[in-house]
C-alpha cells in the first residue's frame, strides 16, 4: 500500500471526542501547526499561516488520546495523511486528515511521566472509570509538576 506517513509538530486545537463504533474504539481531535520563522528585518520570531488537521485515531490509540490530551498541549503526531474533497452548499472544500499511528506530547516543551496500561477486556462501564480516573492522575501530575517549578 501506498500511504503517505507524515509527522506533524503543533498543538491539541479541540478536546479529543472518544466514541465506541460498530469497529472498535475511535478518537478525533482538531489539530494546529503553524510554522515559525526568524524575521531578520524586524529581528524576531513570526508565526505563519496556521494549518488544521482532524487526526483520528483506533483501538488502543484512540482510549489513551482520551485520557492523555487536552485543548493546547503540545503534541507530535505521526501518522497517515488523506485528503478529501466534498462540496457542501455549492463550495468546494478540501478537508485534510491524519489517521494517526503514534501520538505523543513534544518534550521540547514541556515534562510527561509515562504510565503503562495493562488492559485486560473491559465492560464500556469500567472502561468509563478508567478514562475518568486517567483524567485524575494527570491533573495530579500536572499539579505535582507546577508546584516543582
């Protein structure tokens, strides 16, 4: 298969939205890279044009993106790149999607502490508790982590 993999540095634009389908656990979120670049006239950093990207993620990707990512952390995002063309209300629009294979927070940016899940099948009620309880432990971590500094 002919995919294009890309790897993309920016940042969690929306809140992961986490649903069960007829094949398994999917996650989406809206992503932002704008690019940087060192202005030499004016002697400082400008932002360029901001691009999005919904990343959409399976399984066991999908359930950690639930309760790791949050609206502004910054991420790296690796994964297939689709383009799709759709025309709604007579205007043409091309939409640009990863459909991700690894996530993780950039480093260069800030700390992470590294948790590994042992899952065994879960009931979607434990599976609940778990994605909540996840949310709990980062928030202590990040608490921790802001009274450290």
């Amino acid at each position: 298969m002919n995919d294009t993999l890309v790897t993309l540095v920016g940042n969690a634009a929306t809140g992961v939205e986490f649903r069960e389908t007829a094949s398994g656990a999917m996650a989406r979120f809206r992503f932002a890279v704008t690019p940087r670049r060192w202005d030499r006239e004016k002697q400082l950093w400008a932002d360029g044009h901001t691009s999005f990207y919904t990343v959409r993620a399976w399984r066991a990707l999908a359930w950690n993106l639930s309760g790791s990512v949050s609206v502004g952390e910054p991420l790296v995002v690796h994964g297939r790149l689709k383009v799709r063309e759709e025309e709604r209300e007579g205007q043409h629009r091309t939409f640009v999607d990863i459909e991700a294979v690894a996530v993780g927070h950039d480093l260069t940016r800030g700390t992470a502490a590294f948790r590994r899940l042992v899952r065994a099948e879960q009931a979607p009620a434990a599976r609940a508790e778990h994605a909540d309880s996840v949310s709990t432990e980062r928030q202590e971590a990040v608490t921790v982590l802001a009274s450290a500094s």
